[in-house]
C-alpha cells in the first residue's frame, strides 16, 4: 500500500531520498566529501587527525601544568598555614621542662596520699574523698596539689607568666581570675566517665555569655586509648545540653598544649586502654566584674570531704638507706678530723707560747730551784740501809 502515491511518483521520492541521503553521507564523510583521490584524501585526513590530536596533547600538558602549579601553589600555602599555626600554638604550650614539673609533682603526690591511706586504714573515706584527692569514676582521681601554689609553679599562677592567658583574656576580657587548679589523673584500665557538665548557665531565661572556663593542659601525648576527653560541640547554649554523637570531638592535643573550652560545655573522659598513666593539670578562670567572681561552691567546696591531714613521707628504698648510711659516716669523720685539727692547733699554739718566754724565765726557775735548801742525809743510816 502506497498510500495514494503512483509507482514513479514512489520511485522519484526514493531517488530523490537517495540522492539526498548520499549528500548527507559525502557531507559526513571527508573522504567522498574531497574532491581528491582516496589515497590523498586518507593521507590529508590523517593529517588533520594527527594535528588536532597534537593540539589536544598541548592543551592537556598545558592544563595540567597549570592544574600540577595550582596544587603546589595550595601545598604550599598550606605548609605557610601549619607552620604559621604551629608558631602560634607553641606559643600557648607548656615548656618541656615544666610538663616534666608538672608530672612528677602529680604522681608524687598521688602515690603519697594512697599510701597514707594504706598506712592509716583510710579506705571508708576514701570513697567519700578527700580534700587533697577525690575519686571521680573508677580508676579516676581529681587531685589538689599543695606544691602547685608553691614559687617552683609560678608559671601556673603569675597571669604573665602563664602562656595562654591571652587567650582566656580574649574571651573573659581583662578582669580575670583563677579560682581552682589542680589534675586529674586517669590510672590504666579506667573505665569511660559519665557525660556531664561541670556548671549550668547562671540563668534559664536566655543564652548569656561565657562566665567561666576550663583549661586542660595534657601532660603526656593524647591518643585514643589513653583517654582523652571527649567534648559534644554546642552543648553549652541553652536547651542543647543533652549528648548528641553528630556532634562529638575528641582532641588528641600533644603535651603541654591546653585545651580551653566553655566552662557549661558537655564532656567527658574516654576509657584508658592503655598501660599507662594519663595527667592532666587543669585551671578554671572566671570573669571578674565589678569586684564580684564566680564562684563554683558545688565542686570546689572542700567542707564536703574529709581533711587526710599530714601524709605519710615514702619509706627510702635499700639502695636509699645505704647511701644515707654512707653520707652519715662520711659526715661523721668529717667531724672527727675537723676536732682533731682544732685540738692540733690548739696544742701547737701552747708550744709555740713556751718556747717565746725567753731565757730569763727559765734562769729565775733554775735559780729559784738553787735557792731550796737540800736536806742532810745520814751516812751511817743511809749505808746500813
């Protein structure tokens, strides 16, 4: 069926069609397309293939010499960024001499108070705690240091001495103060803390600015299984307190780099999977207006636990004992040949005085001794006896 159209009128559209196709073709192809011979037309084709593929190999190299500088180019603004940033961090860290202060001055302290508690039977309070150490979760210990607020430590208590009061000033502004100090101290195999906040907003009825702030100041190398502190982002602005794991961080800041946050911010320690012990000294500054601080009575109060007293002093070791035997005896024949030089000199000053008397004196003696008269004796008696 041709639908109404007569046979030539079928076969004219077909040629028609046909020519019309084979233009298109001729068109499409650039070798019927030319009016040159097939080999000259293949030769010119690839000719014109293998220029264009030249051309795109010169804008690929070139893109990507532009891309291989665009990448150093960031590479190194951001080598600029980190060192810039790490300048600027070094700034607010702890010296290594005082990291190494301050952990000897914690374990010292720590092993002192549980021996005295061992010496003294004082297990029942230590549960309840004490005002030097306070258990805060198993294997947890937030510990107050006498030796802290000694001049040995001044670089914790003199603001200009301190390296990241700059930053506290920043968001507390000038008028600061610090109103505890002290270090927590996770012991291996701790188990993980409870999620809590160490104070509440000042008011329920709107978000006020930061009052108080923590500084953690790790004094050994964070890492995941020695329990760094875990923080939830935002859990300081009002209603938004509750743990969420969208928005968790858990820095692992290197020793003597401190970690200042909102002083309502949620947070806690991780387990300690390690076999070794993690301190951390921490500060708590607070802002100070119009002569008035705050004052957190609720985890600083020390009317809430027992007074430990005096500690008990380590017991020298063997190897103690024996040196402390050897300075006393060293000691003691230092005293000795000190007292026996003095009765020398004193003995050699005596002499020196006779020999200067002159011969006068020894003459009067001799003469003096003349002058005595001898008693007779008895021959007679004295030859029968």
């Amino acid at each position: 069926d041709n639908k109404g159209y007569s046979t030539s009128e079928t076969e004219t559209a077909s040629d028609k069609n046909g020519v019309n196709f084979e233009e298109e073709k001729k068109d499409d192809d650039p070798i019927k397309s030319s009016g040159v011979g097939s080999d000259e037309a293949a030769k010119s084709c690839a000719d014109t293939v293998a220029g264009k593929a030249t051309v795109s190999t010169h804008e690929i190299t070139s893109s990507n010499l532009n891309m291989t500088k665009c990448v150093n180019q960031q590479k190194s603004t951001s080598s600029r960024v980190k060192q810039s940033t790490a300048r600027a961090t070094q700034r607010w860290c702890l010296k290594q001499e005082h990291i190494s202060l301050c952990h000897d001055a914690c374990m010292d302290h720590f092993e002192t108070v549980m021996r005295t508690v061992k010496t003294r039977d004082l297990s029942r309070e230590l549960a309840d705690g004490f005002d030097v150490l306070r258990e805060r979760g198993r294997g947890r210990f937030d510990m107050e240091l006498p030796a802290f607020d000694s001049p040995t430590f001044d670089f914790l208590n003199d603001f200009k001495k301190t390296p990241w009061m700059p930053v506290v000033r920043a968001i507390l502004g000038e008028e600061v103060v610090l109103i505890h100090k002290g270090c927590f101290l996770s012991l291996p195999g701790a188990g993980a803390q409870e999620y809590h906040q160490d104070g509440v907003h000042l008011t329920t009825q709107t978000q006020r600015p930061c009052h108080a702030i923590n500084v953690f100041v790790p004094l050994v190398d964070l890492h995941l299984r020695n329990g760094p502190t875990e923080f939830c982002l935002g859990s300081h602005v009002l209603g938004h307190e509750g743990y969420d794991r969208d928005f968790l961080e858990t820095p692992k800041a290197n020793a003597g780099t401190p970690i200042v946050f909102d002083y309502r911010l949620g947070h806690r320690g991780l387990a300690n999977s390690s076999h070794s012990c993690r301190p951390i000294v921490y500060c708590t500054y607070a802002r100070a207006a119009d002569g008035k601080e705050f004052q957190d009575r609720v985890n600083f109060s020390r009317k809430r636990y027992h007074k430990i007293g005096d500690l008990t002093a380590r017991p020298l070791s063997r190897e103690e004992r024996r040196n402390k035997r050897k300075k006393s005896i060293v000691l003691r024949e230092e005293a000795d040949i000190k007292k026996a030089l003095e009765i020398s000199s004193a003995t050699c000053s005596t002499v020196t005085h006779s020999q200067d008397s002159g011969p006068e004196e020894k003459k009067t003696k001799v003469t003096d001794e003349r002058s005595v008269p001898v008693p007779a004796f008895d021959v007679a008696n004295v030859s029968q006896s």
